[in-house]
C-alpha cells in the first residue's frame, strides 16, 4: 500500500510540476516578448555599410540611443563614394526619426571632394527627408569652393542639381 502512495505521490507531484512549468512558460512568454516600439536600447561604436545606386555609404556613430521611434545620434561621421566623388558629413549630435523617415543633423559639415570644383560646406542643421531624398537647410548654409563662396538663410536641394535657396548671396570668384 505504501508503495501505491508513493508512486501517486510522485504522479501527482510530476503533475504539479508539469503545470507550473507550463504556467511559467507562459508567463514568461508574455513577460519576455520583445516589442521594438517599447524597448529601448543603447549602442556604443556603430557603423555600417550600404551600396546606394552606384555610391557606397559608410556611416557611423560614437552612440545610439534608440527610444522608439527617435534615435539620438552622437558623433556621427559618413563618406559616401561615387561616381561624382567622395562626400563626407560629419556632425556632433543628430537624430533619426522612424515615424517621419527624417534625420535631423545639429552643427553638420562635410566637404565634397570631387574633379571639378570640390567644396565645404556647414550648417546648423541639416534635414534629410529619405521618402522625397531631399536634403534642407532651415537656418542656412555655407559652401566653399576655390570657384565660388555661397552663404544663405533657407536651402533645399533635391538631388545634385535642383537647388532652392533663399536670402542668399554668392560670390564667384575671378581667376
């Protein structure tokens, strides 16, 4: 009899254990399902590399800090080399806005390294909108160049050749 007891003493506990198992699998599927929109996160060294039509992109950051949907940038250094030659952007801090596909660049510069005319150019703050590949300058820019100087209040550029400036004033130079 003693022996009955004792192997359903033990079915009822492997039961037992079988049903908290299977409960604190479920707890800890609900617990430990990650959600990207709630989580946040921090990495320290990032880069990446990307082939873009016929350029390739390499950039990087000192820090991300990503509190969805806007990650904070800090550091932020890039080279995009091409056809039309190689163009880098650095900036000290910016951040990149998933909801809106924007990045927003604060204290950007960067130079433009090609052929003909190679220039520099900085901006308090740079706007890159990725769905039109547009790229605005809401307090102005400043581009450099052995050929001429250019310095305004408002800038868009799509592209590498529409351009739309206002309050500016450029200056070519005579060689």
């Amino acid at each position: 009899m003693q022996k009955v007891f004792r192997i359903l003493g033990s079915a009822a506990i492997i039961v037992l254990l079988a049903v908290w198992f299977n409960s604190l699998k479920k707890d800890s599927r609900l617990t430990f399902t990650p959600d990207a929109k709630n989580l946040s996160w921090e990495f320290n060294q990032v880069s990446t590399r990307r082939e873009v039509g016929n350029d390739v992109w390499v950039v990087s950051s000192d820090q991300v800090l990503h509190d969805y949907p806007v990650e904070q940038l800090t550091g932020i250094n890039s080279t995009i080399n091409g056809p039309s030659g190689l163009r880098t952007i650095r900036a000290p801090q910016g951040k990149y806005d998933n909801a809106s596909k924007t990045l927003l660049l604060v204290s950007a510069n960067g130079e433009w390294n090609r052929a003909d005319y190679p220039l520099a150019w900085k901006t308090q703050k740079a706007l890159w909108n990725q769905k039109d590949d547009t790229w605005s300058f809401p307090e102005g820019i400043v581009v450099s160049s052995d050929i001429y100087f250019l310095d305004c209040q408002n800038a868009v550029v799509k592209g590498q050749n529409d351009i739309h400036i206002v309050n500016g004033l450029i200056r070519w130079w005579n060689s």
